[in-house]
C-alpha cells in the first residue's frame, strides 16, 4: 500500500514537471517570435526607407546621384506607381544636394493618366531644381511606364529590356452568345443609349464601338505627340513606331527610342561623374515589413504558421 502511494506521488510530481516545462518552452518559443518580429520589423522598415541594395550613403559630403526607384503597374492605389505615391520620393530626390537624379523603373505600364501626371511632375521638378534626369529603364519600360521616361533628359535601357508599345487598349469580353445557348435573359436599363457599352452581356453597339474607337485614337494621338516632343531628333525611322509593338533593349537603341545602353551604376558615372549614390524607394507595406521578420524566424527554426509571407520590393 504504501510503496503503491509512493509511486502515485512520484508519478504525479513527474507530470506537473514536465507541464511546468512544457509551459516555460512556450513562454520562450512566443518570447523568442515576439523578439525576432520586434527587430526584423525594425531592421526591414529602417533599410527599405533608406536605401536600396546598390545605393551607397554619401554621409560624408561627397558627390553623390540620387536614385527614385519605381516598380510595377502605374495605377491608382495604395501599392502602385502612382502620382501620389511617387510625389514625396521625386520631390526630396530634387530638392536634395545630389549632381543629379536617375529614376530607375521597370513597369508594363498602365493608367495613361497617371503616367502623364508623373512625366509631367519629373518635367516641373527638373525645371525648378535645375538638375539632369536620366531614367533607367530595366526588365519593361512599356506603355505608360515609356510614356513616364519622356519626362527625362536621356534614356538608357539593358540589352534584353521590353521597350515600346506605344499604343492604347481597352479590354473586355462578352458572352451574348452563352447567354443564348443557357436560355438566360439579360435585363439592363439605362438612362442613355451609350451608357453600358462594355457591358459583357449585351450586344455590342457600332455606336458605341466607333466612340470608343475615337476615344482610344484620340488618347494615342496625345501619346504619339510626346514621344515626338521628346525623340523626334532621335528616332531613326517613324514606319511603324506607334502601332504598339514591342521591342528589345538593343532594338530599341538603333530605333532611336532610347539614347543607349546601361546600368544605374555606369549611367551615374558617365553622365555625373560619380557612382556615389542614394536611393530613394517607395515605403513598403506592413506585410512586407514583416516578411524579413517571419523568414528570420523560420531561419531560425522558429515555429510559426503555415503560411509565409514574402516581401515584395
């Protein structure tokens, strides 16, 4: 009976132990997320805000370029190339103490509005501030991410950049005919004949196309017209250099489309004299922030959820 009670009492003190410890490993795995997420939180908002990988801080005085670094769709939003989002960043590019700005952008291009506000906005800032612009172009300078290019003094490109397109689209899809076939009725009132013209379940009206088409030329025309202001002394041949094609980096060289081939880094010492330089990049989001941080903890092996977020630069 008693040596029984004996090992009851043992067995007992064994598990509240092993609780007791199970419960301290947590503290430290949850202590150990919490500090890794507080620092690489730190660490990830502090880099991204001050300069990119290739930048070089001139805290010493020296000559130094300053680099805007623009990536992505050109649209209105919280995560795009924007107007908005790209005022501040061009802004304190200019105003700063640098020989000159370099914009580096790969973009496929997007709202033609807010590509002319920010080619525009380059325009204006140059002028005020009296500094060189040049813009590198890396994997796309299309479409509206070309049209922005047209703000700065030069272009230059790498050999296998997408470059062009030169062009307006506007897109949709319809599905009159499935609608027939499911015997579905499609019932839309409007107050004007021309108010849904891109309505997927209607047919289309010649009406509608030919304003649709007028409204597209008429955006095209305005492109067209920029790149002649910019390139008309550049442009080798003008036969076929606005029906949207694309082309390579080289190609777009000898078309007189861009000035020439080119890194930021050898732009920055063949136009300024100095591959010195400050990067200056949109704010990340809080996601990406994070994502140093998750990624250090599963560096770490460091338990965490099943899903991973990546950063985005």
């Amino acid at each position: 009976m008693t040596t029984e009670t004996n090992f009851g009492e043992i067995a007992l003190r064994e598990l509240l132990s092993e609780r007791r410890k199970d419960r301290r490993a947590k503290y430290i795995r949850l202590f150990s997320v919490l500090l890794v997420l507080t620092a690489g939180f730190g660490f990830n908002y502090s880099y991204l805000n001050s300069n990119s990988d290739s930048a070089t801080v001139s805290e010493d005085g020296s000559p130094f370029v300053a680099v805007v670094n623009l990536e992505g769709e050109i649209a209105k939003g919280p995560h795009t190339i924007s107007d908005e989002n790209v005022k501040t960043l061009l802004e304190k590019a200019f105003s700063s103490s640098a020989e000159g700005v370099i914009i580096s952008m790969s973009s496929p291009g997007g709202s033609p509005v807010q590509s002319e506000l920010i080619k525009s906005r380059i325009q204006r800032l140059k002028k005020e501030h009296g500094k060189k612009v040049i813009l590198v172009g890396e994997e796309t300078l299309a479409s509206g991410g070309y049209m922005v290019a047209m703000g700065a003094d030069e272009i230059y490109v790498q050999p296998s950049t997408i470059v062009g397109s030169i062009g307006v689209r506007m897109a949709g899809f319809g599905a009159v005919e499935f609608m027939k076939k499911v015997g579905v009725e499609r019932r839309l009132y409007t107050a004007g004949k021309n108010k849904a013209p891109m309505d997927t379940w209607s047919p289309q009206n010649p009406d509608s196309i030919q304003h649709i088409d007028a409204m597209l030329q008429d955006i095209h025309v305005r492109f067209i017209a920029m790149v002649e202001e910019s390139r008309s002394d550049k442009v080798t041949s003008k036969e076929d250099l606005y029906d949207g094609r694309i082309w390579t980096g080289s190609q777009a060289v000898a078309l007189g489309l861009v000035d020439g081939l080119g890194t930021v880094e050898e732009v920055a010492q063949q136009h300024f004299g100095t591959d010195n330089l400050r990067g200056f990049q949109q704010p990340p989001s809080i996601l990406n922030r994070l994502g140093f941080a998750v990624q250090a903890a599963i560096q770490a092996g460091i338990p965490t959820t099943s899903y991973r977020v990546e950063t985005v630069w």
